[in-house]
DNA sequence: CTGTTATTGGAAACCATTTTCATTATAAAA
DNA sequence: TTTTATAATGAAAATGGTTTCCAATAACAG
C-alpha cells in the first residue's frame, strides 16, 4: 500500500543498501519495484532461500510479480556479484547475499544431512583462508587454471539427528 | 557377446572387482546383467560421466537395459559408497567409482566454468588433508555435529579458456 | 527345476528452471 | 510533462534431468 514507488529523490537518500542501486543503474539496469523487493527481502532474511521462498515472501505485498521474475532477477543479482547461488544437493537452488548490510563476509557450509539444517561458519577460516591461498596458488601454477571461486561444504549429522538411527 | 552371464565359478574367481560382487551379494542385491555392464563401464572408463553417458557406454552391448535401470543402480552404489555422485553445477550429476581397480584415491575437483574441462587433484593433499581434518574436528565440536564427508571443488577458466574475451 | 520376489523397461509423471511472446513500465529525451 | 525506445514483465508452455508406476521378467535359494 506505500512505498511500493522507485525511490525519486537524489542519491544522498539511498541509504540502506546504495551499493546496490548504484550497480543496477550502472549496468544499464533499470530498477524496478520486483527487483527492489527481492532485495528487501533477501537483506532482511538471512541467506539460504530458495527461489520459490522468496516469491512467497514477495508475493503478500507485490502479488503481482511472478515466479519467473524472480528467477531472472536472481540471475543478474549472481551475475553481478551481489548473489551467491548455492547448491546443497537438494534439487533446488538457494541464494544469499554477497554481503549482507551489516557486513556478512565469505563463508562455508555445515549441511544436515538429515534435516537439512545450515550453518555458516566463518571459525577457522583464518587457517583455510591461509591454506587455500596457498592450494589455489599451487593448483593455478601447476595446471595454468585462473581461479576465481571455490565451494567448500562439509556434510553430516546435526546434533538432533546424530540421535536418530 | 559373451560373459554377459553371472560369474557361476567360487568366489576366488572374482578378480578384479571381488568387493563389488561382495557388497552386492551381502546386503541382499542381485547381480545382475545390467548391473555388472554398468560397474564395468564405471571401472573402464575414468570417473565423471553422467546417466546418460554410461547408457550410451553400456547401451551397444546391452540394448535391453534402460537408462532408468543406469538411475536405479547409481543410486544403490551410491548408497553402498561404492561410487561418488557429483555435481559440477551442470544441472545434471556425475558419477565417478570411489574406488578405481587400481586404487585411485579421494580428490577434489577443479571445474572450467567455460568448458566444464574438469580436473582430480591429488597435488596438495598432504596441507589440505591436515587442515581438514582439524577443520572438522574443530566444527564437530562447536557444532556438535557428526562431519562424514565434505565437497571442495575450485572454479576458474583453464588455460585454453582463459585466452578468450 | 520351481517359487518367491527383487529387478526391469517403457511410458508417464515430476518439478525446478527456462523460454516464448505479447504487454507494460522504466528512464532518457524532447 | 509528454514522448519514445526498449528493458522488463507475467502467464503459459517448453525443457530436461530424474522419479515413479506397473505389468512383465529374471535372479537365486531351496
Ligand atoms: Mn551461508
Ligand atoms: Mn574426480
Ligand atoms: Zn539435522
Ligand atoms: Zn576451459
């Protein structure tokens, strides 16, 4: 019912996510009120949605953009860099944001293979990030690869389902 | 057109893939003729190929099987952990034997993203395989998870593509 | 051999994602 | 503001890998 309007005034009232309103207009993209609010909704949810999630969180106020925007959406926020697109083996993708507002970095994944539970984690990670340096330095010597991502994933047992047998 | 019938001969005939024929008969599976063309094109040919590629492989000299059959038997030797299912974001999965004949070992994956080329690397192992596992005893603790496997997989553009713009 | 039942092929179903295409809305120009 | 060029959209249909169904078949214990 209200602030369903692009935002008109000048560029010092972008706060909130600037960023993201200066790729789109930079790129040649046109900010529209689906895409804004599949960003609202991927910045005020944490991460792991699934496209489908977010056409249900959209769709209560903007019933009328559809699945497949969506998905077309998604596909330029992750070819844009602003997207992370994440497969955990479960026959549907599932999206996060690159960096969330408050300054979410890179991480891994803990995934359940019971309840499919998530957990990111970014403990360790000053030990891989050291030895993944070192193994995509190596692995980009050794097989003349320019590497530019990498997925690493860990999968077993929660601790509610470690229980079951 | 021979040997395509179930080996009659006492079990220290098996050689060559004996636990296979073990693991099926153990746990109450039929050997059959599909399934042993499968596991031989599985043990020929080095791992990554999809359903459809072993049908076409197993297809000239057994017409008869189908490719649901190539599903099924993927699925139970994924499930015995007799071979890995992977996926390279391809948007259909791969299969590679966990174990060659010949003794091929666990390997992570270093993906093309312009030709899907895929290369095993073993190079490095040693620093990874140290890292890893206090990696995972630290998130098993943490977490209170039980870590059985995990998926590290490098994405980038190989020598011949990262020369086109 | 025979009987039990796991396994099979083929067709249909499934289902996430993509494509098509006529319509609409954004943003720049006038 | 009005006009204009065209990017973006929704709905429906298509796609394509994988699963499910089911009647027919074959593995193998006895
Ligand atoms: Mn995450
Ligand atoms: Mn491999
Ligand atoms: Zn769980
Ligand atoms: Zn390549």
């Amino acid at each position: 019912m209200m602030k369903q309007g692009v935002n008109v005034m000048p560029d010092r009232n972008c706060r909130g996510r600037p960023w993201l309103h200066g790729k789109f207009k930079g790129c040649g993209y046109r900010l529209t009120m689906g895409r804004e609010a599949i960003l609202g909704v991927l910045s005020k949810h944490a991460g792991h949605l699934s496209a489908e999630d977010i056409y249900m969180k959209v769709h209560p106020g903007h019933p009328n953009v559809g699945l497949t925007t969506i998905y077309r959406t998604l596909d330029v926020l992750s070819n844009l860099g602003l997207v992370y697109k994440l497969d955990f083996g479960e026959g549907r993708a599932r999206y996060e944001l690159a960096q969330g507002p408050k300054g979410a970095h890179h991480h891994h994944h803990l995934v359940c293979t019971g309840c499919n539970k998530i957990i990111d984690y970014t403990d360790f990670i000053d030990e891989e990030v050291e030895l993944l340096k070192e193994t995509e330095r190596g692995l980009s010597r050794k097989y003349d690869f320019n590497i530019t991502n990498h997925i690493i994933q860990f999968y077993g047992l929660c601790e509610k389902c470690k229980g079951k047998k």
